[in-house]
C-alpha cells in the first residue's frame, strides 16, 4: 500500500508539471503496475495514437494546418502606467476637471495630496486614480488638457506570457491537489498521513502563492494608474509668458518702477520723521524766544539825530 501511495504521489508531482491530462494518464498507469503494468502501457500508447492529429489523418501537414486555424487569437495582457503634470493659476479648478474626466471614463482616485496656504487656497494637488485599460490613452489625452501641461509621461509593460503561465500553473496545481487530497483518503498506515499531509501542505502554499500573483497580475492589466500632478502658477510666470516687448510690458515696468520709487520715499520720510517731531518740540520755542528777545532790543535802540 504504501509503495502505491508513494508511486502515486510522484505521478502527482509529474502532473503538476505537466498537463492535468497527461498526469492523469502517468497516475493511472503507476498506480496498476503491480497487476497489470504491460497492459497499461500498451493502452496508453493506444489512447496516444488514438488522439494523436496525425495518426489519425496520416496528414501531418493538413492537421497542422487545421490546428492552427482552429487555434484562438491570444488576448494580449499589458500594464500601463502614466503620469501627467500640469500647472494653472486655480488649482482647485483643475482639481475638479481632473475629477469630471476620472468620472467621465469610469476611474477611481486612489490617493489624493492637497496642499493650502495661509489663506486655504489650494497651492498644489497631487491625485493617484484608476481607469480602466481600454480607455487609457483616452484618458491620458483628457487630462493633458485640464490645465497647462508642462509633462506627460507613459509606459507600457506586456505580461501576457507570464499571465498565461500562471494561469496554467495554478490549473496544474490544482490538479495535483486533488490527487494528493485523492492518495489522502486511500492512506491507511499514519506515516503514510502524515508524509502525505506534509506534501498536501507544501502544494498548498504553492497554489497560495500562485493565486496571490494571479490576483495581482489580473489587476494591474485590468486598471491602468495615472499619477497627476497640480501646481500653481505664479505672477511671474505669466508675465514670462506676455513676452518681452510691447506697450503693456512698458506700461507694467514704468507701474513697477514707480512703485519701487514710492516704496523708496515713503521709506526716507518714513526714518526721518521722527527727528522732525523732536525737532518742532524743541525748536519751536527756542525760534519764539530768539525772536522775542530780538523785537525787544529793536524797540530799546535809541532813535538817530
């Protein structure tokens, strides 16, 4: 018994390997050796030929051929990753443009940064949202529009094959699960079990682990993330903007420079101010003395013959 149950596991450990079916046909063959091993060899050789495309139209060429029309286009599985940076002088306006497009395709914000100043306006907004995949490229289009764009970025990463061998991974696994669970309840001595459990254990945290990634991988293809950054513009990039030269320009220098000098002199009366008030307090009187005392001598002067 237990020589069957360890010949029957390793043909569980050949099908997780392999296709559930070929697995299938090594188990059933290991398992009768003992009575009737020739016999089971030359039918699974039969069931081979049987199901072989070219024994059975002796055309290798035309089965080929038919095959490979039967055989389904492969659906491509591809992560996409964006990220757009824009600047307007409301950030908040573009918060909420950015916000309609998401709706718009059907996305989710996943993460959202807002920062304020003193005053509560919005300074910078930064957003992490999920659309799906087939509506990426749109998306993208959409938001390089809400305000001015300074940067826009894509990638682009195809995972088809590892999404299509993992999937197949986590069949096979599956499938040897079932056996061992199978070779679990036909054990009868309780080292036979408790091997048994160990390898039902291991295969398990395999099928986990393949399932997590599955789970993972499905995700990612089926969502495309789009990072978005929101800045604030400042007065002196959009005077940068009006360029150079023209009457405005002149006109917002000589309203500058004027400001500057008035800045200047508000400045200069600003400090000098106060030694004209300790000035007036004390020169005053003495200026009133001083001319007092010269009206008096005036008025004592003898008249001239």
């Amino acid at each position: 018994m237990t020589a069957t149950l360890m010949t029957g596991l390793a043909a569980c450990s050949s099908g997780g390997q392999s296709d559930a079916g070929y697995a299938d046909r090594e188990s059933t063959s290991a398992a009768g050796a003992g009575s009737d091993g020739a016999g089971s060899d030359s039918r699974a050789a039969e069931l081979d030929r049987q199901y072989s495309g070219d024994a059975a139209t002796g055309d290798a060429v035309t089965g080929t051929s038919a095959s490979k029309a039967r055989q389904p286009a492969i659906e491509r599985h591809v992560i996409s990753n964006g990220t757009v940076s824009l600047v307007s002088a409301d950030v908040a306006k573009a918060r909420r443009d950015v916000q309609r497009i998401v709706d718009a395709q059907q996305g989710t914000v996943s993460e959202e940064n807002t920062q304020t100043d003193d005053e509560g306006t919005a300074t910078y907004a930064r957003l992490v949202i999920r659309v799906p995949s087939s509506s990426f490229a749109a998306t993208m289009l959409e938001l390089e529009k809400a305000a001015e764009l300074r940067q826009s970025q894509l990638s682009s990463e195809d995972v088809t094959t590892q999404v299509i061998d993992t999937d197949v991974r986590v069949r096979a696994q599956e499938s040897s699960l079932r056996r061992v669970e199978q070779l679990l309840a036909r054990a009868s001595s309780l080292k036979d079990i408790i091997w048994i459990e160990s390898q039902l254990t291991r295969r398990q945290a395999e099928l986990d682990s393949l399932k997590s990634q599955q789970a993972w991988l499905s995700d990612q293809t089926s969502d495309s993330t789009i990072t978005i950054d929101i800045e604030r513009k400042h007065a002196a990039e959009e005077g940068k903007e009006d360029g150079d030269a023209g009457f405005l320009t002149g006109l917002r220098s000589g309203m500058s420079a004027l400001g500057e000098f008035a800045t200047a002199m508000a400045t200069i009366t600003g400090a000098l101010l106060p030694f004209a008030i300790v000035l007036a307090i004390f020169g005053l009187p003495v200026w009133l003395f001083v001319r007092r005392s010269a009206r008096r001598r005036t008025a004592k002067e003898p008249a001239t013959p």
